[in-house]
C-alpha cells in the first residue's frame, strides 16, 4: 500500500514537473509551423523561476479570493493527477476517491475560483473574460455529460481506470463508431475547454478578443507563476484522461510489473504519446482560424451532435 | 490466422464507417463552402477505404472494383469537374446562405441520425444480418438523410450538390454492407451517371453565376419574362 501511495506521488510529481515542458514544446513547434525558431522547450522553466523570484503586487481593494485564487488553480490540477491514470494501469491508492465527475468538479472547481478572482480583481477585462468563459463553459458541460454518460455505459464505472483497462479488454469496442465519435467530441472539448485556437487564441495579446488570459492579467510574481503553472497542469491533466483513458490505452505500467522501473518506464512513453498529441494540436491550431464570439456555440453543438450521436450508435447498434 | 486478420479489417471498416458519419455531420455544420468541399472528397475516400476494406475481409472482387471506381470518380473526377467548371470565385464563399441557422439544422442533423439509427436497427433486429451491415447500414442511412437536410437548408447551388453526392454516398455506404456481391456492371453504370450528373449541374452553375454573378439558387423564387 505504501509503494501505491508513492506511485501516486509520483504522478502527481510527473504532472507538476513535466506540464511546463508541455507547454515550451507546444510553442515551439507552432514556431516551428510558422517557420520561425522560437524560444527553447525550456523557456517555461526560466519563466516559472523567474515569477517565483520577482515581489507580488496585490491591489489593495482586492479581496483574499484574489489572493487565494492561484493557489486553488495550483492545486486543482494535482488532485485530479491523483485520481487518474497517469503512469499505471492498476488503481493506486486515491483511485476510487472520484470518479470522472469527480475529475470535472475539480477542475471546474478550478475554473470558478480563477472567474471569481477575475471578477474581484477590478480590472475591466477579468470580468469580461471570466464571463465568457463561463459561456464557453456552460456549452461544453453538456458534452462532457454525454461523453461521461457513454463511458460509464460502456465500462460500467466512471473510475477512470476502470474505464480505460475496458478498452484494452474489448478491441472491438474500441474501433466502434461511437468511439471515434466520441473521441472526436471530447477533442473538441479540450479546445474549448483549454481555450485553444477556433475558440481563444492562447498566444493572443489583444484584451478584447481574450478569453482565457484575460482573467490572469493582474497577477504577478508568485500569483502569475502559480497561474501560468495551473493553467500548463489542467491541459496536461486533460491530454493525460483523453491520451490514456480514451484513445491510446496502452504504453502503461501494467498490473504484471508492479517495480519502480515499470512505472518510470512509463514516463517517457506517456510523453511521446503527448508528443504526438501535440503535433496534431498544433496542425488544429495553425490551420483554424479564431471563431467570433457568437459563433462558439456553433463548435460546442457540433462537438454536443457528435457525442449524442455517439450515444444513439452505442445504444441502438450494441 | 484467417479469423483475426477478418476480424481487424472489420474493426478498422468500422473505424471508417464512424469516420464517415462525422464528415456528414461536418457538412451540416461547415460553413465555408471550400470545407464541404473537402469534406465531400475525404467523405469519398473513406468510402472507399471502406469498400476495399469489406471487400479484402469477404475476400470479394466486386467491392474491391467498387473501391476501385468510387476512388476514380469521387475522389478525383468529380471534384476535379467541379473545381473546372463553377468559378473559383464561389470557392470563395465564407458564409453559405442558409434557410436556418447551423445550431438549428445540427439540432435536426441529430434527428435524423437518430431515426436512421433507431428505425433501422429495430427494422434489422428479426433478420440474421452480419455485423458489419449492422454498423454500416444506419450510418448510411443517417448520411443519406443528412445529405438531404444539407440539400433542403442550404441556398447554394454548389452546396446543393455537394449534398447530394453526399447523400448519394450515403446510400453506397449503406449498399456495399448489404450487397457485398453489387455486380460491378451496377457500380459502373452509377460511376458514369453521378460525374454526368455532376458536369450538367456544374454547367448550370457558371451559368447562373455569369448571368446574376452569384450562386445563391434560393432566392431564384420568380420566373421572369420578357
């Protein structure tokens, strides 16, 4: 029990120390794509040390939500690294503590704190943005409900692992139609819920157009480090429960070879499948351009068709 | 060895199929008539790769000739006919003109796959039918009826027709599940009809946009004479 307790761990280790290195591959290849050399892989590592060094500036009509709000957006990412599948096949120790909802409700938890603290911040675009992402928001929810509806369907358990060692049971479920539908509907998802390019643009400096950013633009120092790092973890923890949980299944240390070097075999492994993940991002994001505002709901229904569609074909074709 | 290797060509068919149903979906909700456009080829070629697929697994010949044409005439001839004959500029058209809006026609895009889906599968459920019909038949179904509400919302005689050769490989997708042994002769004949039918309304097309320099066909409502 105790070496399940320090695997868990070093997840949650996996995703704190490899999210930022996430994000430095993401710019560069889009810099590559764009034919320039851009900044180094590491460049979000000298960033984070250099927030964490600098003097934090807080307003002083700013409430202890401001102030709280970084670290709620820290954290949140690292408890859904506890419950889900990032290096191992077996449940760990804090597998069965929530489910996928589980994993929505934090992060969602997450969210709602960063849109307070935009709100309290006083600066004109917090609001704005938290608001829009509140919109952005209320249209994927259904979505991720249906996606959930379907996998607990399907495995019979909304245990992320639970669900994803059902894929490696049954091959046949796994070329199903719904399930591409549905790995294509939670795709969509993870654009609109991560803020990527048809409906935010992530490296955007226009405050207008913002929707992600805009709610972080008042922090600085520790705060903005703790923000920028949050924000590095919920995409890593999304890739993560979309890569192992629902389309690549395998490449993890399986229940036969419980050593510490199976599970450390694992990382790097996980990491080009992310690379690869990544790559595909990128063509998204270089050949979408950014929706207009009112035309987000069109790619959320379009993602909300494809998972009910999905649903339908699961349950009438079985 | 025979069984597995069947039984993954048959996964990978299904892999297509659920491809095949998402191009549908994206020509309801694509609004820029260049994406229906490539929409429509990739929708070919997975029909294609569907065909070869269920050919190789059935080990039949005639699905392998119908994979074979479809990739000649779908994917090549006819969008090559319809980048020649209608003006580049109608390639240009961000925003097609539509009788609703794309939330509106996705909410009945969903529908109406689920009728192809209930309605079908409950129709099969009596009959011994082979897997492979079963994932093949609905979706072919729901496509030919997306393509039909794409045809009926949509103002643009480009967009009209793209949606109609969806349809039309809708109801080859659901044909080659059925009819594993389509006497090629059939295939052929529908290889001719479809680019002919294509080149007539790609002709009318630059036509209409000659004369009014737009394509937008739902507003053509009054017959003028003089």
């Amino acid at each position: 029990m105790l070496v399940h307790i320090g695997y868990n761990l070093l997840q949650v280790a996996v995703v704190i120390g490899f999210a930022p290195l996430v994000e430095g591959v993401l710019a560069r290849l889009k810099e590559l794509v764009q034919s320039k050399r851009g900044p180094s892989i590491f460049q979000p590592y000298r960033d984070l040390a250099k927030l964490l060094c600098k003097d934090e500036i807080v307003s002083r009509r700013s409430s202890w939500i401001f102030r709280t709000a970084p670290y709620v957006a820290f954290t949140a990412p690292v408890f859904v690294a506890l419950l889900i599948p990032v290096l191992t096949r077996y449940p760990l120790f804090f597998a069965f503590m929530g489910d996928m909802l589980g994993v929505g409700f934090v992060l969602a938890f997450g969210g709602f704190f960063v849109a307070l603290a935009a709100v309290d911040s006083g600066n004109p675009y917090g609001p704005m943005g938290a608001s829009r992402t509140r919109m952005v928001g209320f249209l994927t929810e259904p979505v991720f409900l249906i996606v959930f509806m379907i996998i607990s369907l399907v495995a019979g358990s909304t245990i992320p692992y639970i669900v994803q060692s059902e894929w490696i049971r049954s091959p046949a479920a796994f070329f199903a139609p719904w399930h591409v539908l549905l790995v294509i509907a939670f795709l969509l998802l993870i654009l609109a819920e991560d803020g990527r390019l048809p409906v935010d643009s992530a490296s955007g400096h226009f405050e207008l157009a913002m929707i992600e950013k805009s709610k972080s633009l008042e922090y600085s120092g520790r705060g903005a480090a703790l923000m920028k790092w949050g924000g590095a973890m919920k995409l890593f923890v999304l890739m993560v429960v979309f890569l192992n949980v629902l389309v690549t299944p395998w490449g993890l240390a399986g229940p036969a070879d419980t050593s510490l070097a199976g599970v450390l075999l694992a990382v790097p492994l996980v990491l080009l499948k992310m690379l690869i993940f990544l790559v595909v991002l990128v063509v998204i994001e270089s050949s979408l351009a950014k929706l207009r505002l009112f035309r987000i709901s069109e790619f959320t229904g379009a993602a909300f068709v494809i998972a009910v569609v999905a649903m339908v074909s699961r349950l009438f074709a079985a | 060895m025979q069984a597995p290797s069947t039984s993954l060509l048959l996964s990978i068919e299904a892999l297509a199929s659920g491809l095949f149903l998402l191009t549908a979906l994206g020509t309801v909700a694509a609004r820029q008539l260049l994406t229906c456009f490539h929409l429509f080829v990739w929708q070919s070629i997975l029909l294609s790769a569907s065909a070869a697929l269920l050919g190789l697994a059935l080990s039949s010949p005639h699905l392998l000739a119908v994979a074979a044409i479809t990739l000649a005439t779908k994917t090549m001839l006819i969008p090559w006919l319809l980048r020649k004959t209608v003006h580049d500029e109608v390639y240009r058209i961000r925003e097609i003109d539509q009788v609703l809006n794309i939330p509106t026609s996705l909410l009945l895009a969903l529908v109406l796959a689920g009728v192809g889906y209930v309605f079908f599968v409950e129709m099969l459920r009596g009959i011994a039918v082979p897997a492979y019909a079963l994932v093949n038949l609905p979706i072919g179904v729901a496509v030919l009826l997306l393509g039909a509400l794409t045809l009926t919302v949509r103002r643009e005689a480009v967009a009209q027709l793209l949606a109609l050769l969806v349809a039309e490989n809708g109801v080859f997708f659901a044909g080659i599940a059925i009819v594993p042994n389509l006497p090629a002769i059939a295939e052929l004949a529908a290889a001719v009809d479809v680019p002919v039918y294509t080149l007539v309304v790609g002709l009318l097309t630059r036509r209409i946009h000659s004369e009014l320099g737009t394509t937008m066909v739902g507003r053509l409502t009054a017959l003028r004479e003089d």
